[in-house]
C-alpha cells in the first residue's frame, strides 16, 4: 500500500527516544529554516504513532525544528505503524546522509541499529558486530553496512568509540570535527588526538592514556582481540 501523507501539529511530533544525532541552529539549518519559509517542506517526515495518539518522528528532526523556527504550526508526515526495531534502523539509515557528524554520534547510531538488528534476530546485543547470520545468510557486520556511507570494517570501529569514557570521547570529537578523511580508530590515534587537545608530545600523552587505562577510564573487552 502506498505512503499517505498527512499534515500533523508540530506539537504532536516527538523526538525518536534516544536519539543519537543532535539539532544544531548552524548555517546549514538556517539555509533550512529559509527554505522551509519559502517553499515549504519539500520532503515529508516520517513517523510512527504513539500509544497516547502523537507520534514519534523517525526521519525528520531537522526539519520540524526548521519548521519552528520558520513559525509553521504542522509539518508533512509519512506516518508508518512499524515496531521499535524496524524504526531504529530507518531512523539511523536517514539520519546519518546527515553533513558533519560527529564520532560520538556516528558511533552511537551505529550500536543503536546493530542492537536493533540483534533484537530483531533474537541475538542478545554486544559490542562486536561480527556475531553470525541471520535467516538470508547475512551477517549482522553486512547487515549493518546496508544503507550506510560507510563500509563494515569502518562502522565497526566506530562501535568501538562507544567503549570510551565521555571525557576521551569528547577528545575525539574535537579532534576530528568536520575532517572529511577516513576515520582510523585505535590506540595509536587516541594517543595523536590527546596529544594535540593537551598541547604535549606524543610520549607524554602516550603514557597518559596508559593511567587512564590502568584506573578504567578506558574500558577493555576482555579475552578479545
């Protein structure tokens, strides 16, 4: 059956439950809020409906906040009755075509969608993405790579950014904040991106992630290699 669309009060949208990519009033969103002033939404939301009769947007934060800023009162919706699992994975595969995103939130969306791949396989949610097959023959590291601008290896060790603590994670993030280059992510990069945050050589913040290590800041899988 084909999509219907529907104009909904802005106030009956709600943001998807954790949701890993912030809504930044930059330059990008005010050419948004611009254009939603003069040509409306081009390009309509999606959203599931809630238990209480609002909804909950899976494709479209953006947007809605554009179209508060631009003082519309609904915004266009493809409303979708599908559960919490298949919606996680639509929601990340929209979301992360996104300009300037940055580690944290990439590597949050991408455990986010492979948790929901895993629950909706029946498999009990890790780290590590290569964790079998589902009914296809496709393994969840393949599974997670379809739809998304990166390939499995590269989303996989954006997972592993999700096992740092918030403050080395922050070190990530503004070390590599709009870089346009293949991320490498591992020991030796953390040590160059503390290095050049703490103003310090590289032996020196060597041997601070090393005391970080030591007292658990830096969480280690065990037995994994």
């Amino acid at each position: 059956m084909a999509d219907t669309i529907k104009e909904i009060p802005l106030e009956e949208l709600h943001p998807f439950p954790d949701h890993p990519l912030g809504v930044r009033d930059d330059d990008t969103m005010q050419q948004t809020v611009e254009s939603v002033r003069e040509y409306g939404v081009l390009v309509p939301g999606i959203a599931r409906p809630r238990e209480d009769g609002s909804f909950e947007i899976i494709a479209g934060h953006r947007r809605k906040h554009a179209c508060e800023l631009a003082g519309l009162k609904t915004m266009p919706i493809i409303v979708r009755d599908i559960d919490q699992n298949t919606a996680t994975i639509i929601m990340v595969d929209s979301n992360l075509q996104r300009e300037n995103i940055l580690p944290s939130e990439k590597a949050k969306a991408y455990k986010m969608k492979l948790e929901a791949i895993k629950r909706r396989a029946g498999r009990p949610s890790r780290n590590s993405v290569q964790v079998g097959q589902n009914f296809d023959g496709k393994s969840s590291r393949e599974q997670i790579a379809e739809n998304s601008p990166d390939s499995a290896t590269q989303i996989q060790r954006y997972i592993r950014l999700t096992e740092l603590e918030p403050e080395l994670m922050q070190l990530v993030d503004e070390g590599k904040k709009g870089a346009q280059r293949t991320l490498i992510f591992g020991r030796r990069l953390l040590v160059s991106v503390i290095a050049r945050q703490a103003s310090c050589d590289f032996a020196l913040a060597k041997a601070s992630l090393a005391t970080w290590q030591s007292r658990g800041h830096l969480r280690q899988r065990q037995g994994k290699r």
